[in-house]
C-alpha cells in the first residue's frame, strides 16, 4: 500500500489523506467536482430548494422556557435538527453529496451507518433520487437499531451487515472504502461524518454549516447578541462542526462538544491515524484502535473529526465527557420538561447543558444542538429503565 500525503485538507497538523493511489485518484476527482459545485449558483439553488421543500429548514430555535425556568441560570435555546425530515441533521449533509454524486455522474451509492441514522437518511435521498443504494452497518448495531435496518430495507436499499472487528461502525467504515476501491467507476461513498481522508471532513462541513448559519441569525435576531456557548455532542463530530462554524470566528463563543465517558477521542485520545486521516484516536501502544462503549451507538467511534481534533488543541473549542447515568436522565429531563424527546446522542449535549445552565447568570444564553429526536431509542430506552 502506498501512502500519499496531500498538501490539501490540513487543520493544522490533523487531517490529510493517507491512503492507497487507486484510492487517492477517486478521492483527487471528487476534489476537485466538490470545489466546482459548491461556488455553482445551480447547485446551490438546488441545494436549498430541497432543503426548504424535502427537509423542512431552517429549523427552528427553540426557546425552551420551561427548563431555562427550571435549570434558573442561563437561557436555554434548543436548535431543532430533530425536526428534519428523518429525524437528525444526517440529512443536510446526504443531500449536498447527492447533488454532488448526479453531477459526477454516478448511479450508485454507498454509504456506512453507525446508529442507522446516516443509512436512513442516504437510502431516503437515493429513493428520492431513483439511486441504487448499499448500506455498511456492523452486525452488533444492526442489532442494537434492527427497526432502522428495516427502515432502510423499505426504502429501496440493500444493507449489509458487518460481522467483522467489533462489528461496529468502524469495521462498516472499512468495508465501505473497499467497495469504493473495487467500484469507484460506477459508485459515489456517501460519508455521514466529518471524518475520513480529504476531501470529506471539509465537505461535511461545508453542508453541515447550514445549522449554524441559521442558528447564528436566529439568536441575533432574538436576543440581540450572540451566546455564551453552543453545546454539541460529539461522535466523527458533523453535528458539532455543522454546529460550530459560523460561530468559530466569535472569539467569546464558548464552543462544547460533549463525548460519551467510555468513547472519549478530544479527551483521551493522542495523535493518531484512523481510516487515511490524521486526528485525536483511542489507540492502544501499537496505534491499534481501542474498543469504545457508547449507549448512543451515533457516538461510538474511536477517532473524532480531524478540526475538532485541531480545534482541541489550539485551545479554539473545549471537550467534555458526560456518563450514561446523565445522559439518560437527559434524555427524561428534556422529555418531561419541553415535551420534546430528543435522540441519545444529542442527549449527551443536554445532560452537559444541565450542569452548565445553572452556573451562569440568567442574561447569558446557551444554544444546543439537538441532532436528532429519540424516537429510535425509546425502546432500547425502556429496556434499560426496566431492568
Ligand atoms: C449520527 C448522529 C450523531 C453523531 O454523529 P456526528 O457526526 O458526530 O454528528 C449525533 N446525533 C445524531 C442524532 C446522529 O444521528
């Protein structure tokens, strides 16, 4: 295998692409069509036609009254991505590639899924599109999520299930970028997160910022000023990058991301590769990735996106761990309070909102994330709670 650095898709020393030529030429080819259309008046106007007309945005901010009352310290402002058609901000990102994919030219489309999110949202967007549709998920996910694996199933996509390594998101990352290598003629990789070689961490973010360019205006028209912090839990990182990046440039900002205590990359993790790029990894001595736990099966993945790896150690953004205790009592908490059931992974963000609100003072203003709403956990929710 040989290794080829790029110049390109550098966030300070994280990053990069480091995967074989075969590899390299695809990624080189998408490159270059992603910074083509993304200045393309046509593609944007498309863009945001379906984003207004098949998703919904922009999505509201949210005022949730009755926790800011509870929690009595800063107010509380919730960005509805769970309101998106499918349920989580996935969607923002598969429309951008998708657009992007017809234009190249392909009529296949593959893509990974951690909690089947991504996978739901992709094999939504290939239907829409009359794609040919496969989904990489690891065995034990499709276990934890069988309803999405049916869900995907109903929408025209073939899912395949990963009986390697872990069987967990990861090992589905693997055997998607070898399909890609064996079919890259004929077939676009869909990546749901802001990780993976260049140029995806970029690209991702790029789609994704749509979240806080809405949120940024939304608070100043609302409030007059901007918050105090924005909190986003942290899986590759697309939310948390979606949700930083208008405000990257506001110094006061506080910029959160929370990660699960037992999948805790920005926090534990050293410098290190994972899937041909550079970032912040749990690894063991022989730079092996180290198993990682999540109740949340979006936020189990041993490496982090590599701007939030940069951002980290620049000092630009913090990262904090929440335990599963939390997060399920988040996850309650929000549903009790705001009539609002929010996913596990977002969950993560509100139960770190729930300790930070109440040490600060009732004119500061924090704005979370909601990636996506619960319904696909209240299951998995109930098992726990019962036992
Ligand atoms: C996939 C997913 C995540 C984690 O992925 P990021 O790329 O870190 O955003 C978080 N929340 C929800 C609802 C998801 O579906």
């Amino acid at each position: 295998m040989s290794t080829v650095a790029e110049n390109k898709g550098y966030f300070g020393e994280f990053g990069g692409s480091f995967v074989p030529e075969e590899l390299q030429h695809v990624l080189t080819i998408l490159d270059e069509n992603f910074q083509k259309f993304k200045e393309d008046a046509d593609f944007n106007t498309e863009l945001n036609y379906y984003f207004h007309e098949y998703v919904g945005r922009k999505s509201p901010l949210y005022f949730a009254e009755n926790l800011t009352k509870q929690l009595a310290g800063a107010k509380i402002y919730l960005k509805r991505e769970d309101l998106n058609h499918t349920g989580s901000h996935k969607i923002n990102n598969v429309l951008g590639q998708i657009l992007l994919a017809k234009r190249m030219g392909a009529n296949r489309v593959i893509a990974e899924t951690g909690a089947g999110q991504h996978g739901v949202a992709t094999a939504t967007a290939c239907a829409m599109f009359g794609m040919d549709c496969t989904i990489y998920m690891g065995l034990e996910d499709t276990k934890r999520q069988a309803l999405n694996v049916f869900r995907m199933e109903l929408l025209g996509a073939k899912v395949v299930a990963v009986d390697k390594g872990q069987g967990r998101l990861k090992d589905a990352v693997d055997e998607a970028f070898a399909d890609l290598v064996a079919n890259y003629e004929t077939t676009f990789y869909l990546l749901g997160s802001a990780v993976g070689p260049h140029p995806f961490p970029s690209m991702v973010k790029h789609f994704q910022s749509v979240i806080s360019r809405e949120s940024r205006e939304q608070i100043l028209e609302k409030e007059g000023k901007l918050p105090t912090a924005v909190l986003a839990c942290v899986g590759g990182g697309s939310n948390a990058i979606g949700a930083f990046a208008e405000f990257i440039a506001d110094k006061n900002v506080r910029l959160i991301g929370i990660e699960p205590d037992q999948a805790a990359t920005l926090n534990e993790g050293t410098p290190g590769e994972l899937h041909g790029f550079k970032c912040l990894v749990l690894q063991d001595a022989e730079g092996n990735p180290l198993p990682t736990y999540s109740i949340a099966a979006g936020l189990d993945y041993p490496g982090a996106g590599p701007e939030h790896s940069h951002l980290k150690t620049i000092g630009r953004a913090e990262y904090v761990t929440v335990t599963n205790e939390e997060v399920l009592e988040a996850f309650q908490v929000l549903s009790k309070v705001e009539g609002i059931i929010p996913a596990l992974e977002s969950s993560h963000a509100v139960a770190h909102a729930l300790k930070l609100a109440p040490t600060l003072t009732t004119d500061e203003i924090i704005i979370i994330n909601i990636s996506g709403r619960g319904d696909k956990d209240v299951e998995q929710v109930f098992h726990m709670l019962n036992k």
